[in-house]
C-alpha cells in the first residue's frame, strides 16, 4: 500500500488557496495526515479508495488521529481554486491539463495519482501547472470533470 506515513509538508509542497477548511465525519478510525487526500464512502470520509469511482471528498487540512467512527477531520473541500502543490512523478509537461486520479492502492497518498482512468477512483482533481516536470506541480482540487464537448 502506498499510504501516507507523515504529514505533507506545506513549505515544501504547497497550498495556493487556504479557504476554510470543514469538519467532515470520517468513515471509521483512522491516521489522517495534512495533505492526505480523502474520498466518500456511506455520506463519510476515510483515507482509502473503496473501488472504481470512488469520489474525491478533499484534502486533509490538519494532523489528526481518529480513534472512533464519526469522529470530525478538518478537511480543504473540492472548491475551484484549490490549488495544491504535490510531489508526483507523473507531474509533467505532456500531462499539463490532463484529470488525475487516485489507485486503488494508492490510498491517501497524492505522489500515486495517475492519469489512468480505468480501475481508479473519480478524478481528484486537473493538472495546471507543472513546477519541475516528472517532479511537481499544481492540482486544482475544484477542475476534476471533463468538459462535455471534449
């Protein structure tokens, strides 16, 4: 599995947009940890890809540890304009405007989003800048469909 084992490090990576991060109730007792990527399950959030489609729910805004079901994880919702910087080998010039999504095995971790769509979650968000090709960029967390005439 290729979860998160630490906190993302917003100096290092970045958050272009701090908008209010939300209370969201997580889906079972867990690690989240900043920069964690989340998708919904039964109206909840937990930090791995249920299957094929799963949907995106946000990223993790602050360290914390859940030790109950329905316990509250202060997440960065999807809002156009959520601009975060991620490490991720996939990150590169041809990939520039292309929808990632998360694998089944990546969980949280946003350095395993790919551009493959089949087998993968719904798309966690669009490509818009890469910083240094095939090793970060900028994800809008917001952009995550296709246009309808593409």
């Amino acid at each position: 599995m290729a979860s998160l084992t630490a906190n993302v490090n917003f100096a290092t990576n970045g958050l272009a947009r701090k908008g209010a991060a939300i209370p969201m109730r997580c889906h079972e007792a867990d690690t989240f940890y900043r920069g964690g990527l989340l998708f919904w399950t039964s109206g909840r959030v937990r930090a791995l890809v249920d299957a094929d489609g799963t949907e995106f729910a946000g990223v993790v805004a602050e360290y914390g540890i859940t030790t109950a079901q329905d316990q509250f994880v202060l997440v960065y919702p999807c809002t156009r304009g959520g601009l975060f910087l991620y490490a991720n080998a996939n990150f590169t010039i041809a990939n520039q405007g292309a929808l990632f999504y998360q694998t089944l095995a990546g969980e949280d971790d946003p350095s395993t989003l790919t551009t493959t769509q089949a087998g993968n979650s719904g798309a966690v968000g669009r490509l818009v800048q890469v910083k240094t090709s095939g090793t970060d960029g900028w994800i809008d967390i917001g952009d995550r469909f296709a246009p309808a005439n593409a």
